[in-house]
C-alpha cells in the first residue's frame, strides 16, 4: 500500500489501530503483524492507573459489538518508563507510527500526560480524546460544548511540541463546527469517530458502553464526509472498518488519508 504523509513523517501505509483495540501493541503481538502496520494508536494514557469498570466488559451481537472498559491503564509512569520504550523498540525497524491517547478527568490531566511524553522522540503524535466526562464542568465531555473543547486543546497546544489530533464523538449535534473549533486551537488533524453509546440488557457491568463494529461504519463515513468538507486539515476516520479497501462498502478506512 502507498504510504502517506502526515504530521510531518511518512506512515508506511495508511492503516493504524485505533486507539484501545491493541493496548500498547504487547498485548496482540501474537495475533497481529505490528510491523504490516501504518502506526499503532495506543490505549489512553491518564495520569493514574485505572481500573476501568467492572466486568462483563465486552458484548457481541449481530452487528459489531459493545464496550465498557472505562479506560483501563497502567498510569503515565508504567507507560512512559515500560509500555512506550518497548513499542518505541518494536516498531523501529518497520517505521511503523506511534500516536498516544490521552484521557483525563480534567484539563489538567492531559497537560500532564502530554508534558511527561512529549520528549519521547517516537510519538508521531498525541491523539485527545474529547470524550471523556470533565468533572469540573459536571460530567458534561470536553467535547460537547465549543468553549470547554476550545480550552482543553489550547492546553494541550501549549504543553506539546507533537502535533495533535482531537478524537470527537459521533453523537455531537454539529460535528464540522467543533472540527472547526479544534482547528482554529491548533489541532492539526481530527479523529473521527469515538464509539457511540449503547444498551444491551444485562449483557455489561458498567451497564451501558460504546458500539463499535460494523454498524458504526456508515456513521463514521458520513461524519468524515460532513468534516472534510468544512476544515482544512486532515481526518482520520475510525469505525467498522474491515478492510482497507477504498470501495463503497468500505469506504472511510482508519487513515491518515482523507475519506
């Protein structure tokens, strides 16, 4: 496959993991080629580990499947000291691209992942994940709302000397406009799109969780299409992708290209 530019390297093709479906790459190394890979988006990183939510923590059904793993990590220190070094290593040879999640419970969290990482020549790049619940605005997600989006990439703008891509959720109300937003605080690309939330009876602990698979597909091919035609930066589409075929079906493959 062609390889594609972006964040200023060159990613050997473009497939990546999305972020949370492989960890930090040790964790499916039996299972999947890391070095047949464009880049690796690695679990988020907070400042603490995390737990994450009590089991059941995945659910099948017909059409993609559910999860509630609430973030589950080892914390910054076991990533920038144990997790990252081993990938940084693994995925040398191949050039295989690095870009890290960053989650958090407050601005102040991302600020403090992305300033202890940041020196880490291997990362490509930070991906925000603007879906996290702010408990200083109420539970209501960084990404809902114009100014407390605004903030949060302002924030990280200023700790980082790595390019970022803001992660934005499927269900906001106008998607082009909080691209815009991300854009205009210095983000220099978009990931779209984080799960959507969802409900099979009994089926998880946490309850409720997000659908992936197959049937977030569409959704995600109709918001990288609604994105791409309003900002002037990259997007890099995430959702059901099976393939990397650019055909109709599967069309809007994880990339670094446009959809």
């Amino acid at each position: 496959m062609t390889a594609v530019r972006l964040f200023d390297v060159t990613f050997p093709n473009p497939i990546l993991l999305a972020a949370g479906t492989a960890g930090f790459g040790r964790e499916v190394i039996g299972v999947i080629d890391l070095d047949a890979l464009g880049g690796i988006v690695t679990k988020a990183v907070t400042p603490e580990p995390r737990r994450g939510h009590p089991g059941p923590r995945v659910a099948e059904f017909h059409g993609g499947m559910l999860n509630a793993v609430g973030l589950a990590n080892p914390g910054l220190d076991a990533v920038a000291t144990h997790d990252l070094p081993w990938l940084a290593h693994r995925c040398e040879r191949s050039g295989t691209r690095i870009i890290v999640n960053v989650a958090g419970a407050a601005v102040a969290d991302y600020v403090r992942v992305i300033e202890r990482l940041t020196p880490l020549a291997a990362i490509a790049a930070f991906e925000i994940n603007a879906s996290c619940p702010n408990t200083s605005a109420g539970g209501l997600e960084f990404g809902a709302e114009p100014r407390g989006l605004a903030e949060l990439v302002r924030a990280c703008r200023r700790a980082s000397t790595r390019p970022l891509s803001v992660k934005l959720s499927p269900v906001l109300l106008d998607l082009p406009s909080m691209a815009r937003v991300a854009q205009a605080e210095g983000a220099q690309a978009v990931t779209l799109v984080n799960t959507i939330p969802a409900l099979l009876e009994g089926r998880l602990g946490n309850g409720s969780g997000g659908l992936s698979g197959p049937a977030l597909l569409p959704i995600g091919v109709l918001a990288t299409r609604r994105v791409t035609e309003h900002v002037g930066i990259p997007v890099i589409g995430v959702g059901g992708v099976r393939t990397a075929a650019r055909g109709r079906r599967d069309r809007g493959a994880r990339g670094p290209a446009r959809s």
